[in-house]
C-alpha cells in the first residue's frame, strides 16, 4: 500500500451523540484506522466500535498512540486545549463545534493551525448537507437584503436533558447550536456584521445557576441584512414552530418545511430538510402573484451518521490533498464571534457593536 494510500491512524475523544457518529465513519472509512477511543466515563458504544483500545485520559492517549488524526467531541470548554495539543502532537484535527468557549481560544487555534500546518476542520455540518447547500444557494440566487428566521427550540427530557445540562455549565443554547445558522446567514450575505443584541431566561433551578436555557438574538449587517435566531432546551419547551428556517429577500423566500408530527428531540430532524419551498414575489399588474411556489423535494437526503460521514470524508481529502481550510477556519471565528457577542449582550443587557470589540 503506497503512502498516500496508507490509513491515517485516528484517535476519537468523546464519545457522546457527535462523536458515536464520528467514530462509525471512520470505522467505515478505509482511509482512516481508529488506534483509540477517548472518553471520561464508561460509554455506551456500538458492537462495531467495542474492540478498539479504550482511555479515560485524552493527554496519556494523545502520547501514547501518536495518532496522525485526532478528533474532538468532548464538551465545549475543552475544545481549544485539545485542538492545540493534538496539532502539537503531530496531528490533523477534527474539531466539533463551536471551534472553542471564546474569540481569543478560538484564535489560538487558527494561528497553531497556520504555525504548524495543521489541518482542522470545524464540525459545520451543514457545509456538507446537499440540502442545506441547495438552501444556501436558492437563497443567494433571490439577492439580498435578507432577513434571516432561524431557530432550534429542544424539548428535551431523560438522557437529552442530561446532556443538555451537561453543555450547559460551559455553553448557553445559542451559542452551542447557533454557530450553525450564523454561518449559514454569512455565507448567504457575504457581508460584515455590525451589530448584535440578544435576550434570555433561565427557566430551571437544575442548570448552572448563571447560564440561561432559552436566549434569541438579533444581528445586523453591512448590507442591511438582518438576523433572528432562537434556541431553548428542556423539558418546559414547546413543540410549537420549535424548527423554523425561512431566509426572506425582497425577491421572495426560500423555507424548509418540516413534516407533521415531527419531534423537536430528534436529531436527524435538526438537518433534515424533507422540503425546500421556494416563494417569488414577482406579481402582474393586477398585483397577483405569476409565480407558482417551487417545491424542492429533498427525499433520500442523508440521515445524521450518513452527513457525519460525508464531513470525515472531506477531512480525510483535505489532507491528502492539501487543501486550503483558512477561510473555514476564518469563518468558525466569525460565527462565534456573533453568537459569544449575543450571549453577552444577554447578559449585560446592552447591545453589542462589532467593531467595538475587535
């Protein structure tokens, strides 16, 4: 087997949903070969994940197995310290959102990255779901401004809330989920945010005592394009309009509509799209619209394992093949940067200027 054939030896740390789903895609991956599996408690873990060689400590595994890839499901607050430490190691990282708990963490990892030359790709997973890349650019083809509706409301109980309680110490809901959706508000505007403001309330005495479990926030930028994004965990959540993704021009509308019944707990329904509804505003002289809606069927899409898959697989092409992740990386930071600056006006009650807090 030639060298650039030769499977790139990874360590998995964190074994939660995300990185389950991680593992199983280099489990299935012939250009990866997991030499461990990192986790702080005992996991509950597949049959086909059972064999590999398990430690409870990331550092003495890192030292140990020397691996070429490592990748970073653990909880937030880690996510810088580990990132670094794997590239000083030696290796590519994978690395689960958000990129790190602040600006500054999330820029010591950019710059090890360049200094080191490192590979690291941020688990936006929506980059490489066709639907949300259809999304995208029905939305860019309308022309802005935009208004942006986006939310992602969990109501949540049992393990789920466990879990949620868990990210919670470190990572408010908006910040954790939101990252997702600022990104994809800045790849359809390509413009520079300027302003953020934002609202929250702690709605159980079972969570860290200065995080909050519901926020939303308000951004705007540039071009005058304006933003609106909600997130809510636990068990008091609705499942009422729990999952909206509209992003409005003045051209019409492109929405992702959900079928009924479906459950704000499950995760495949977070980057599933079932359809795509595509709205012109183009109306005749009498003021009746000449455009039937478009709808986008998006059938088959590849469930939660399937688009983890898809992001490993990408990774493993960014290293052979040397690709540029700069500009990725550019944008984890940016879309931090607007979901940490709608937690603190949160917590301030101030709205916060951009440009101020460079």
């Amino acid at each position: 087997m030639s060298g650039a054939d030769t499977p790139l030896r990874v360590l998995v740390a964190g074994l939660g949903n995300m990185g389950r789903s991680h593992a199983l895609a280099y489990h299935h991956n012939d250009g990866f070969e997991i030499v461990g599996l990192v986790n702080r408690s005992e996991p509950s873990l597949p049959d086909e994940l059972t064999a590999y060689p398990f430690e409870h400590s990331f550092e003495k595994a890192l030292t140990d197995l020397k691996p070429d890839v490592v990748s970073i499901n653990t909880y937030s607050g880690t996510h810088a310290d580990y990132a670094i430490a794997a590239m000083e190691a030696g290796a590519h990282v994978f690395l689960e959102k958000p990129i790190a708990t602040t600006v500054e963490d999330a820029r010591r990892v950019v710059k090890a990255a360049s200094r080191l030359n490192k590979k690291v790709l941020v688990g936006y997973i929506l980059r490489h779901h066709p639907s949300w890349i259809t999304l995208i650019d029905e939305a860019r083809q309308l022309g802005g401004p935009y208004v942006f509706r986006l939310n992602l409301n969990q109501q949540s109980s049992g393990e789920t809330w466990k879990t949620h309680k868990s990210l919670m110490e470190t990572t408010s809901p908006i910040v954790d989920c939101g990252v997702h959706y600022v990104d994809v508000m800045c790849q359809v505007t390509d413009a520079k945010p300027i302003k953020v403001s934002g609202m929250g309330l702690r709605m159980s005495d079972e969570i860290n005592p200065a995080m909050y479990n519901y926020g939303h926030f308000q951004v705007v930028f540039e071009d005058g394009s304006v933003g609106w994004y909600e997130a809510g965990w636990g068990p008091m959540m609705s499942e009422t309009a729990f999952f909206v993704k509209d992003i409005i021009s003045p051209n019409g509308s492109v929405s992702i509509v959900v079928p009924e019944g479906t459950k704000s707990d499950d995760v495949d329904a977070h980057t599933k799209t079932s359809l795509i509804r595509v709205h012109s505003s183009r109306t005749d002289g009498s003021g009746e619209f000449t455009d039937a809606d478009r709808d986008l069927s998006m059938q088959d899409e590849p469930d939660h394992d399937a688009l983890c898959a898809r992001e490993q697989a990408y990774l493993l092409k960014a290293i052979r093949e040397d690709i540029d992740l700069s500009r990725h990386l550019e944008d984890a930071v940016q879309s931090l940067r607007i979901c940490l600056a709608a937690d603190e006006s949160i917590r301030t009650g101030n709205e916060i200027h951009l440009e101020e807090v460079e």
